[in-house]
C-alpha cells in the first residue's frame, strides 16, 4: 500500500477503563507518559481488569497534570485523585508478577468499590523505572513495563482489523460486527499498511522514535466486551481461533518496546526499519 503512518494514540491511564485519544503523546522506555500507571486490586492484591468486571470499560479516567486522574463512571459523581505521597506501598499481583505500588486516598477506594460492587483499592506506580522488569524472554537487561498487560506499547492497523471484520461477517456472529478498534485496547493505530503486515516487523520508527517489536499480542476474552455497553459477544474471539491462531494464542496486534525516546504524533510516518 501506500505511506503508512500513524493514524491514532490511545492513553489509558487506569487498566482497564477507559482513556482518551490525544493527538501526540512522549514515549518513555515503559510506554507512554501516562499509561497503565494506576491499577485497581481485590483485598488480596490480585489486579482487577475487565475480564471478570466488564463494566470498568464503562468507567474513565482522564489525566491530570502530574499524573492524577479524573475519574468518571455511571450512577457517580466525578472524582479527582491525586498522586499519592510514595511512603507506603503495598504488592500488586499482576499475573506473574508482583509489584510494589502506592495506595490512593481511601475516597479513591470508595468510589470505585461503590461503583463494582466489591471491595477494591486504587493503586499508583509511583517507580515505572524499577518495579516491573518485562518478561526476560523478551526483554533486554533493564528494561521495565507499567501495569501494562506485559510490554509498553500495543500497536494495531487499519488494515488489519478491515481484514477482520471482513471475516467475522462471513461467520456465524456476522450480526457483531463490524468490531471499532476499541476493543482492541492499543496505543498506536497504524494506517496505510496491508492487512497483517504487521506479522513480520521486527523493529518499526514512528517519527522520532524507534521500536522493537517484542511479540504477537495474544487476546483474551476483553475483545468480545463492548466497551460502550460493556456487554459480551462472542466475536472477535471465534473468528481469531479460525483465522489468527498461533501455537495456544489468538493474535491481534504486536507489542513493542521503545529503543529510544521521544513524542509520538498523529500523522507521523511509520518506517519499517527490519
């Protein structure tokens, strides 16, 4: 195809719910400014996320200027949160990983147990630099994620979700789509690429800046919510075990971790550099 660039960027400032669409963004070696820095946890430090709690697409954080969210959610007044004062930390099961975090203001907690239903508690990463190292199999020495899946970025294409939606209206849930690219959760929408391209990028620049790209992005059962409704479908999931499965994954997207620094910017250029 033609000139690929970069079409979208995505922050989501807490997992799980809902972020926002700015039109550039600085990359840090974690990810972007912002990103996946706060989390919430059950009463025994497990992270809460949208796979057991669909209705966290329902909730939005907004950012703040020094890293403090804006909280806004159905059925509860707004909320704002500051950074909390790094003194005590508390651990933060996410997946393999624990993590040491700083608790929000009790408030914080509230709302948010309020809005789920159970009791949960707000988490900020107050040291992106040494908490969480990536997966050593992917990763070099060093190198550190957010509350991040697993990598810093998620990357997708236009292409490649046309090619999708393609064929989930040739299956058996044709009614669910066409899937929009939120389901997906990215950081960087890339345009002007063919379908799946993506699969054989190795290290990509988006304007100033250049990443490696770590791994295939497995998806998981956070695809089939709509993040508008927070309802639960079936799609994009079968269609991805019929068309996209690689070794015991479903695969959307690839994650990418930075080589150097810089901001990102809608309209940038994207080069394939291996």
């Amino acid at each position: 195809m033609g000139n690929p660039s970069l079409h979208s960027i995505h922050v989501h400032p807490l997992k799980a719910a809902r972020g926002f669409a700015p039109d550039e963004a600085v990359v840090e070696p974690w990810g972007l400014a912002g990103d996946r820095r706060w989390v919430l946890v059950d009463d025994s430090g497990k992270v809460i996320t949208q796979r057991p709690h669909p209705r966290m697409a329902l909730a939005a954080a907004g950012l703040l200027p020094g890293g403090g969210l804006l909280l806004s959610a159905p059925g509860r007044e707004p909320l704002t949160v500051p950074v909390p004062a790094p003194t005590d930390t508390t651990t933060v099961e996410i997946w393999r990983d624990k993590v040491e975090g700083v608790p929000a203001d009790a408030v914080a907690h509230t709302w948010f147990s309020g809005y789920l239903g159970v009791p949960v508690r707000l988490v900020h990463l107050d040291d992106p630099a040494t908490r969480r190292p990536i997966d050593p199999e992917y990763a070099r020495p060093g190198e550190t994620v957010s509350f991040a899946d697993g990598y810093p970025l998620l990357l997708t294409t236009l292409a490649s979700l046309a090619a999708l939606n393609d064929l989930v209206a040739q299956g058996d849930h044709a009614e669910e789509g066409p899937l929009p690219m939120s389901r997906f959760r990215p950081n960087v929408v890339v345009d002007g690429t063919d379908a799946w391209a993506e699969d054989g990028w190795r290290r990509v620049a988006i304007g100033e800046v250049s990443f490696r790209v770590a791994k295939m992005c497995g998806r998981c059962v956070v695809t089939t919510t709509d993040q508008d409704t927070a309802e639960r479908g079936r799609e994009p999931l079968r269609t991805l075990a019929h068309h996209r499965r690689f070794g015991d994954k479903l695969v959307f997207g690839q994650n990418l971790v930075p080589e150097s620094a810089g901001t990102v910017r809608v309209g940038d250029p994207v080069r394939v550099l291996e």
